[in-house]
C-alpha cells in the first residue's frame, strides 16, 4: 500500500524565535532580508499536518544565541519548542549552560534530548537517550541522535563538565543493528557532527535511511545521496526549514522528495505561536531595543575567512586593549546588521555570552603555531578532524596560506602589523574565550574589567558611525 510521510529539519536555530535579517548570496554579493520565525514555521507544520502524517526534528544549537535564551538558559524557550510537536533533537551549544541545565530541559520538554555519543566521566554510561522509535502511520521509524563531538575538545570547559563525547561512529551500527532487529523501517540519524563528517559517517555506516545534519550552516538546496542514504541540513537561525517527502511502498521507501523552504515574510503568523513568543521575549524588548550606535557597513559572519561584523567586536577590543593582535572565534550564528542604527540587542547577536575580554603575550612562534592549528581545524583532509567554526578572527595581522597543504604546512607568509612576524618576539594580544586564544598558548592570561558588550558600546560611542568592512586578514594563495 502507498503511504507518504513528511520530515520536517529545523537545524541551528540558535534561538532566533523571531524574524530577523538574513544575508542571501547574489550575483552582488550578500544582501539581506527578512526570514525565519517559529510563528513562520509553525504556519507551515500545521499545514504540512493537515496533508498527511509528519515527523519534525530539531538538530540542535536550539537554546542558545540570543540575549533571551542565554539569560533564561534556554528556558524561555521550552513553552514555544513544547508546542512544535517536534519528535526529537540533538544538541551542541545547548549544553552552554552546564550538562544538569540540559537534563533538566530534558524533562521539561514533550520530546527527547537524544545523543548516543555522550557519557558520563563515573559511571561511562550514556547520558541521554540514543534513540527513540515511532509509529507513523504503519510505518516504524528510529530516530538516532549524535551530539556535537567537540564540545569537550574545544568549548569552553564547563560545557562538558562530568560528561565526555566521542565521534559516535563506532556507536552507531551498533545502534542500527538494535533498531533493525526490533522492526524499526525507517532509520533517521539527527546528527550535530557537520556536514562533512556526516558524508563521511555515512559513507562508512549502512543501514541508515534519511541523515539529517546540522551544525555546520549548509543550505543544501538539493538532496545529497550516498548509497542508500539522503542527507540534508537547511540552513541556520531558522532561515530555512528543509522538508522531506518519503513515498511508501508498504513499508519500504520507493522515492524521497526534497524542498529547502526558505522562511520568508510571505509566510503568515501563527497567531497562536506569536503570543507564546511574545512572552518569551516581551521582558527583554525594551532593554534591547536602545540604540547604542550606527553603521554604515552590513556586518555579518557570510564569510568564512573573514567578516565585518567579527572586525567590529575585534576593533572595539584593540580600542579598549590597545594591543599588537587581537582574536575571536570564527563564530557562524549571528543575525546580521543593516545599514543605520545598531541596537543592544544587535550588539548581543554577535556575542550572546558576552564574555570578558582577555590579554595574552604570545611569541610569534605561537601565533603561528595556532593560526596552523586553526587552519587545520578547519580544512582538515579528514572531515573527522574538523572542529569550530570558520577561520579563527584576528586583526592586527596578515596570514597568506595555500588550503591545499598538508596539516602543519600552510602558512606562507605571517605579518604582525607592517612587518613579517618575529617568531622569538613576544606579542601582546587581546580575545574573548578560550577559542580565542586557548589556554595552552601563551602565558599570564588574564580577564579584564570589561566585557564585549560594554567594549562595543564605548568603541561606537568614542568612533561614532561605524564604516569598515574587510582587511584582508587570511589571504588564500
């Protein structure tokens, strides 16, 4: 008999509970507009379910990334997720708040935290989870998670405090075989590993059906097969939903459907979603709504070796620091900012956690050294051992490198300031997080008396209208 039942992938939201700017690439470059919204996509789930049976799943980078989420914890999400009728997340920067804050979200929420590649450092026994099974229809389906692998090899350390995290590879067949022999039909893996280990996870796993990936911000607007397999991911900050269309001969999949749906403007409210949302983010809005600045230059992180809005948080740190170097994270998320005023709440989308900024001394060979290892971290060979983000930020320095090269071998040329790096020399550097600069390089690292935030409302206050955009940092040779 023929059936059809519809997945629904919201990946990366980071907490973007309403509409807000999205770049887009064009023939000119990036431009921005209007998208995203829960209010949006529950317009369009509710419509999906009243054509047929649907599965909607979340991969996670869920409760984290706005001024609401990181001051609730993510709890002021848990009323709006409850009523998504989602059948299942994973998870990454949702751990943010500690391990127990995420149990805890857990229990609150009507559908499960999943994550087969997480234990606990006592007792090495799972910590959530690994998978769930349904019933759609007629037709059986298991549900898989796997975790951000990262999270305790580069985020900060109370991320992952009493938990540990392995790549779940070797987890995983494990996991496929149980579900096969319980008369699982469909296997979905909701994986947070990033697209280009999940290619490879699934070129070395078999038995998984639909691979839903998150994590690294992939607009895949056409399906991607490997074998038996369909991978997808859709996107970030709720932009983009990706839809999926099984069509069922008796219990086995005869054809799979894609649509990348970008979430528009057009698309109407969902009224009743709306007032849960404005609940969520009503104590917030007026503090967030004050202006702090302005800009006459898009910031945004559309870039991968380099973006204006990481520019901005690294010019207001040199500002304050006033040191040869300064560096961040090459962070993805981050709503970007139009031309004209810059509010608080802005100045909160670039930097969420606001950290503290922090000062360094660096020796140029340890600069080179993390700039090598960055690289690596980022255009591995082996999408295994990707790990972040983008590139590494810097300003106050030019790094020209080939991508192609082997770990190690990059760099070709390193300038600090005007001149080629001295790498005896000691340097002065400033950052936020230990992904800015990790512990292990470096000595008397210290925490200022001034935050990111404050950094970037004083760097506006004593610039006035901000207008930069590239430098030209990493140059690729």
């Amino acid at each position: 008999m023929a059936k059809k039942i519809t997945i629904v992938q919201v990946n990366d939201t980071h907490s973007y509970l309403e509409t807000h700017n999205e770049f887009f690439y064009t023939d000119r470059g990036i431009t921005i507009e209007k998208a995203g919204g829960y209010a949006k996509i529950q317009t369009l789930l509710k419509e999906f379910r009243n054509e047929g049976p649907v599965v909607a799943l979340d991969n996670g980078d869920t409760i984290h990334g706005t001024y609401e989420a990181v001051t609730t914890k993510g709890w002021n999400m848990i009323p709006i997720l409850n009523d998504m009728s989602f059948s299942a997340m994973t998870f990454h920067w949702d751990t943010a708040y500690g391990p127990e804050n995420l149990k805890a979200i857990n229990q609150a929420l009507n559908y499960p935290v999943l994550a087969g590649n997480v234990y606990d450092e006592e007792t090495n026994k799972l910590v959530f989870d690994p998978y769930r099974i349904i019933e759609v229809d007629g037709i059986t389906i298991g549900i898989i998670g796997i975790a951000c692998n990262i999270v305790d090899k580069t985020m900060p350390a109370h991320f992952s405090k009493g938990i540990y995290f392995t790549l779940g590879n070797q987890e995983l067949p494990t996991y496929v075989d149980e579900l096969r022999r319980k008369g699982v039909d469909t296997i979905i893996l909701l994986s947070h590993l990033g697209f280009p280990q999940d290619v490879k996870l699934i070129s070395e796993v078999e038995g998984i059906d639909i691979c839903l990936s998150g994590h690294t911000h992939n607009r895949i607007a056409k399906k991607v097969q490997i074998g038996q397999t369909t991978i997808i991911q859709s996107g970030a900050q709720g932009s983009f939903i990706g839809k999926l269309t099984l069509s069922y001969e008796d219990s086995t999949i005869k054809k799979v459907d894609h649509q990348l749906i970008p979430i528009t403007e057009a698309i109407l409210d969902d009224s009743f979603m709306k007032e849960k949302i404005e609940e969520a983010v009503s104590p917030f809005r007026q503090k967030l709504a004050v202006k702090v600045g302005e800009t006459k230059t898009i910031l945004h992180r559309g870039f991968n070796l380099e973006t204006p809005m990481d520019n901005f948080l690294l010019e207001a740190m040199l500002h304050h620091t006033k040191t040869d170097v300064a560096f961040s994270n090459g962070w993805r998320y981050g709503a970007p900012i139009v031309e004209g005023d810059i509010t608080l709440r802005e100045l909160y989308q670039i930097i969420p956690m606001n950290p503290p900024i922090s000062r360094v001394e660096l020796t140029g060979a340890e600069i080179w050294e993390m700039l090598e290892e960055n690289l690596e971290n980022t255009y591995a060979n082996d999408p295994y051992s990707q790990m972040g983000g983008y590139v590494k930020r810097a300003l106050g320095l030019h790094c020209y490198f080939k991508v192609e090269n082997p770990k190690g071998l990059r760099i070709q040329n390193l300038f600090i300031g005007h001149h080629e790096i001295n790498l005896q020399k000691t340097y002065t550097a400033s950052y936020v997080t230990n992904q800015g600069v990790p512990k292990k390089y470096g000595k008397n690292h210290r925490d200022l008396d001034i935050k990111a935030v404050q950094a970037m409302q004083d760097y506006l206050l004593d610039s006035g209208v901000y207008n930069q955009s590239l430098n030209g940092t990493f140059r690729l040779v």
